[in-house]
C-alpha cells in the first residue's frame, strides 16, 4: 500500500513522456531561431570532435550541459532521426520535474493526493511546450526545482548532504541556462534573511559555509578570466542600461502572463499561502521554501525585465517580447504555495476576495490577448494558446472576451470554494488542472501548426536536400534577405555538409557565429579574405534573385539554389538583384547588378522584367536610376502587366536602382509591386539609347 504513491507519480512521469513526445514528433522542423540552431550545432560538434564549435569557429557559449546530453543523438547520421531523439530525450528530462516537486510537497507536509495534484501542475504548465524544442528548458526546469528543494532543506537543516546537492543542482542548472547563476544568489540571501529573521545571521551563515565557500570559486575565476569571456555569447548583459520605467512595465507584464500559466485560479491563495508561511510558518522547513520561492520569483521577473528594458535588436540580445520563458519555473512553486495555503484552512477570505477580485480587474483592463502579436510569443506558450484563440474566434476582442469570461468564472468559484475549504481545495486544483491543460493543447496546436507552414514554405519535401545532393562540404553564400534569415538557419539545421557561411555585399549576419564577407571583382568573382570562394555553393535566394556562371545548378528550391562549379572551380557573379523575394514581391527599394559574360568587357544590353500590381494595393509608382541622370517612372496599376526594359551601359559597376514612395507592409517586409525575374539581355546598341528621364515603360 505504501508504493501506491510512488507508482501514480512513476505513471505520471511515463505518461508525460509518452504523451509529450508524441506531440513532439508532430512538430515538423525546428522554429525557435537562432537558439535552436546554436544547441543543435554544438552538440553536433561534440559528438563529432569533443568540441564546443559552429562553423568551425568556437562557440564561445556557456550553456553547454544540452548539447552534451544530446550529443549522442547527433551521432545518428540522419538529420530528422537525430532530430526526434533529442525531442525524445527532451520530454523525458522536462517530464522528471514532477519528481522534485513531488517529494518538496510531501517535506512540507502536504497529503500524498495534493502533491501529485501539484506534480500535475508541474507537468501541464503550457510552457512543457519546450520539451518538442531543441532548447535548454526540458533540462534546467527539473534541475531548477530539484535546487529549490534541496536548498529549501539545506537552509532548513543545515547538513552536509543537502548542501551538497543544493551545489551540484544549481551549477548544473547555471550550465543549462546563464540566467540561472541566480539561485547561488538566492541561497545566500535566503541565509542571511533567515538568519535575521531569527537574531543569528552570523550562526546562520556558518552553517553554509561549505556551500558558499564552493561559490566563491566561480566568482574567483570570473574576476580572473573576464566576464566577457566567461559569459561569451551573452555578453550584451553586461552593457545593461537601467530604464526604471520599461524595467516596471516589462515585469509587470511578465508576472501577469505567469499568473495565467499557473492557472490563474490559485494564484490569490498562492500568495496568500506564501504570506502565511513568511509570516507565521507551522515550520522553519516551510519559513525556508517561503524565503527561496519568494527570493527565486524575484530574481528570474527581474532578469526578464533588465534584458526587456535593454533588448535593442542587436544579435545575441532578446527581442522585446513576453519572457514567460524566463520565469515559468515558479508555477509549480506556486502550486505548492497554494497547497500550504489550503492546507491551513483558507484563511485571510477578505484578503482572498480582495485579490480576486484584483486579478479579475486586471484581466479586463490589460486583456492577454494584445500581447499575442506574432512573430514576438516565441518566448511565452500561453501567449500561443491565445494566439490561437485569436485565428480561431474572429479577433482579439473576441479571444478576450473569452479569456475575462474563464478568469470570472474561475475567481467566482475560488472565492465560493474558500468557504468550503475540504471541498473547494480539490476544485480549484482541478480548475487549475484544466485550465492549463486546456492552454497547453492550445499551444501545441498553434506551435505544430506554424511549423509545418515554415517548413512548407523554407523547405523542400527531403529538408536535408543538400546532404543527399552528395557533393561535399557546402559554402551557404548568403544574399539580402530583408527582415529575416530563418530560412537559411533551416538550412543549416537540416543540412550538415553545409559548413560555412559567406555573406554577399548587402546581406546581414542572422546569428555571431562565424562568417565571412565576400568580394565581388569588376568580373563578378568572388573572394573571401583575397583567396578565390571555391567548392559547392548553396545560394540563398529569399529576399535576392542570385544568378552565377561557371557551373550548374543541381536543385532549386523556392528559397536556395545548390550550385556545383565547373572543373575551374571558379564561380561568377552574373546578376544580384537585391530585395526581389522568392515570391516575387520587389522591396520598396533595391538595386540590380550586373556583371559582364566575358572579363574586362563592357556591360551593354537591356534589362527587362513585368510588374504587377492588385486592386487591394492600388497604383504603385517605382522609380528606375539606370543611369547617372537616366531614371524612368513607372506607375503600375491594377490589373495590368508593365513591362520595363531598361537600357545598361557601363565598364563596372553596372547597376540599376529601383524605389517606390509608397509602402506596402507584408509581415515584416517593406514591399512594392510584384515583378518577373529580371532578365539581362546583351546588346551593344543599348548604350544609344541611354538618355534622361525615358519613358520606357509599356
């Protein structure tokens, strides 16, 4: 009868994993850029050398313990297999965080029945979401919580053991994710704030001396070494400019999304319950978990909010979004801090109703659904959920409305429930249940629908397309791709033979890793550090039309090109025509360049390409400079085809500009009209024609 417990928390675990792997292997490719890129490819490097490497250049990143627990998958030589493993591997190890949570609950004295009630919660948090991801959140949320528990216990009973676990969970979590160098901290001032509550701050630090001292030598060798090498990839942290006010506001919001993940429903008793046991603990085990649940709360909202306050776009810093990714670890916290809270009887119904009804103001005040504006709710699951409520009931009003009806509906039966304690408490964790279950599945939905979308449009049927193309080692020559360059990390993740990046003139680095810029020669060659670019091209094409001479393409897909070089092995530059997407959409503003056929000739001939406009857009002007005075303009409007032949006549540098005065907005691209490849035609006699202010347009 005594193992009963430990089965249903063993059934719960395995249940989890079975459950969320199988989500997983729904998703169809990798979303979440840059980072699931850096993860996948270090841990491709250490199965394949022992070292931490991208693109052949070191990784300078801290977070390694992912990719050395799923090196072993990438040791499969089949991209999508090695892919599914890690998934695997990641549902198992986010699926164990029931375990900590489970046995924290029963220390501090919570029924077997309400600590696997709080494991559930632990493992229907919408944000198990990143368990199909290749991040590091399916390892750091066990290790967190298995480091609250143990430090809980060391604070509360100061003994080898605990201390020693308490060391060796938060270093390995600090591995997992910079931003958990945190709970250190926390501990110490956990045992000085205990101390002081009990008038022997002193005794209180002696205790753990053994675990602070074992702190120092990291704080030692990060004053040694240099922050800055130390932390690698993340060093825009330490350029943090503190905006009290986009600090506030960002936390807030921050605290208000983790109040939905939690289930909204127990978060009143749950502060309530974290009150009581600051205030007037039954125990110093559960004064302790007070001290470091509120101390962990505090510390992870408040790094969300100094890397919100600081985001400026720039690589390596986050984007400006909802951090819910940051801070969803408390949520299970919160449930036990809910339990401790029943578990006394309701107390404080005043204070109960009076936070109720606080929270239910301010989900009809700040409605959740004004957050869910892609593509910035990569970082919080519950905003995918609303998200999806949004697509599916007509607008946000509507997802709002549903979301205020939920929460009222939910406040109403808490406050009633905590008139009834015995029977209120196993309702409003059963509310708390459902309801983040129910935004769970909406996530997922959201989640596995987006990335089949993404890799319909990035990739071709066989994703790894240029492994099974069998020419060796790939350059990727990177082009201008406007806002975005996901597609070519879809490349990168999906392809392995692919081993170095080369940036055009006008293209922009998508992550710090390792590139290099090409030269372009008056020829159109192209060179990297003065050594000629050779080998396997992949050629992006996304947002630039990119055609090159001495080779063939082997296979074209809507995004990139596979190019294979002659037996020179010298590849040509013949056209670039920057901002004509892949679906032809022209930028608002661009430039085409042409090279000549043969070296040292003039360029001499005519561009030609059609636009189109649609009625929705209207009558679109685009202004043509082919020529130091030359310009043409041309007015596209809906429901004809123009077609434009330009006039090109130059020795180098030939090129023709194009430029539209009225924007159109697709997603994050700035557009224009639509236009045919452009098509350079060879003929001498174009130079004649080359004057001012031609109407060439017909």
């Amino acid at each position: 009868m005594k193992l009963r417990p430990a089965y249903a928390l063993a059934a719960l675990v395995g249940a989890s994993f079975v459950i969320r792997t199988a989500l997983a292997w729904l998703r169809s490719t990798p979303a979440l850029f840059p980072d699931e890129y850096i993860y996948s490819a270090i841990g491709r490097s250490i199965a394949d050398s022992g070292h931490p490497s991208i693109r052949g250049g070191p990784a300078h990143f801290p977070a390694l313990l992912q990719p050395i627990l799923t090196a072993p998958a990438w040791l499969i030589g089949d991209v999508g297999t090695a892919f599914r493993t890690v998934q695997a591997i990641s549902a198992l190890a986010m699926s164990l965080a029931a375990i900590p949570v489970y046995m924290l609950a029963l220390r501090l004295g919570l029924s077997r029945r309400i600590a696997l009630a709080v494991a559930a919660l632990a493992l229907l948090v919408p944000d198990l979401l990143y368990a199909s991801f290749v991040t590091s959140e399916p390892f750091a949320y066990p290790l967190v919580l298995a480091a609250v528990a143990a430090g809980t216990i060391a604070l509360a009973e100061p003994r080898r053991r605990p201390q020693l676990a308490f060391v060796a969970f938060s270093a390995l979590a600090a591995l997992t994710r910079a931003q958990l160098v945190v709970l250190p901290v926390v501990f110490v001032l956990a045992a000085f704030l205990l101390g002081l509550r009990e008038h022997r701050v002193r005794a209180a630090l002696r205790e753990q001396l053994l675990p602070i001292a074992l702190f120092v030598f990291p704080v030692v060798a990060l004053v040694v070494t240099g922050p800055s090498r130390v932390v690698g990839y993340y060093h825009p942290i330490l350029h943090l400019h503190l905006n009290p006010t986009a600090f506030l506001r960002w936390s807030g919001w921050d605290t208000m999304v983790l109040a939905y993940a939690a289930g909204w429903i127990i978060v009143p008793g749950a502060l309530l319950g974290l009150w009581f046991a600051l205030r007037k603990p039954s125990s110093r085990l559960e004064q302790a978990f007070a001290v470091v649940v509120g101390l962990v709360a505090v510390g992870l909202v408040t790094e969300a909010g100094l890397l919100q306050a600081n985001s400026d776009g720039r690589p390596g810093f986050p984007v400006n979004e909802i951090k819910e990714r940051y801070v969803f670890y408390v949520v299970p916290l919160a449930g036990i801090c809910f339990a401790l809270y029943a578990k006394r009887g309701w107390p404080a119904r005043v204070a109960h109703l009076a936070l109720a009804a606080g929270l239910l103001v301010l989900s009809v005040r700040v409605p959740l659904s004004g957050f869910a504006i892609a593509p910035t709710i990569s970082a919080s699951p519950i905003l995918f959920a609303v998200q999806w409520l949004t697509v599916h009931l007509g607008g946000p009003g509507n997802a709002a409305s549903v979301v205020a009806a939920a929460v009222g509906v939910m406040t109403v039966v808490a406050v009633v429930a905590s008139r009834r304690p015995k029977l209120g408490t196993p309702i409003v964790l059963g509310l708390a249940l459902l309801a983040t279950g129910a935004a769970s599945a909406g996530a997922v939905v959201l989640d596995v629908q987006s990335s089949t979308n993404l890799r319909k449009n990035a990739l071709p049927a066989d994703p790894s397309w240029v492994d099974k193309a069998h020419v060796g080692p790939v350059t990727l020559l990177q082009a201008y791709t406007g806002p975005r360059g996901d597609y070519s990390l879809q490349e990168l993740f999906w392809n392995r033979s692919i081993t170095r990046v080369a940036l055009l003139p006008g293209a922009s680095k998508f992550d710090v890793f390792r590139t290099e810029r090409v030269t372009v020669g008056r020829d159109g060659s192209l060179s990297v550090g003065g050594r000629p670019l050779s080998g396997p091209l992949l050629v992006d094409t996304y947002g630039s039309t990119v055609r090159l001479r001495g080779g063939d393409a082997i296979r074209t897909t809507a995004t990139a090109t596979l190019w294979k070089p002659d037996a020179s092995g010298r590849p040509r530059l013949q056209l670039y025509a920057l901002g004509r997407y892949s679906d032809g959409w022209l930028a608002n503003f661009g430039a085409i360049y042409l090279w000549p056929s043969v070296p040292g000739r003039r360029v001499e001939g005519w561009l030609s390409m059609r636009l189109t406009s649609y009625p929705a857009v209207g009558t679109i002007p685009l202004t043509f400079q082919f020529g130091p005075d030359a310009r043409t303009t041309v007015r596209v409007s809906p429901g004809r085809e123009h077609r434009v032949r330009l006039p090109v006549c130059a020795s180098k540098n030939a090129y023709v500009t194009y430029r539209s005065r009225k924007l159109l907005l697709l997603g994050r691209r700035g557009l224009s009209v639509k236009s045919t490849a452009p098509v350079f035609t060879p003929d001498p006699t174009a130079c004649e024609h080359l004057s001012p202010a031609l109407d060439l347009a017909t």
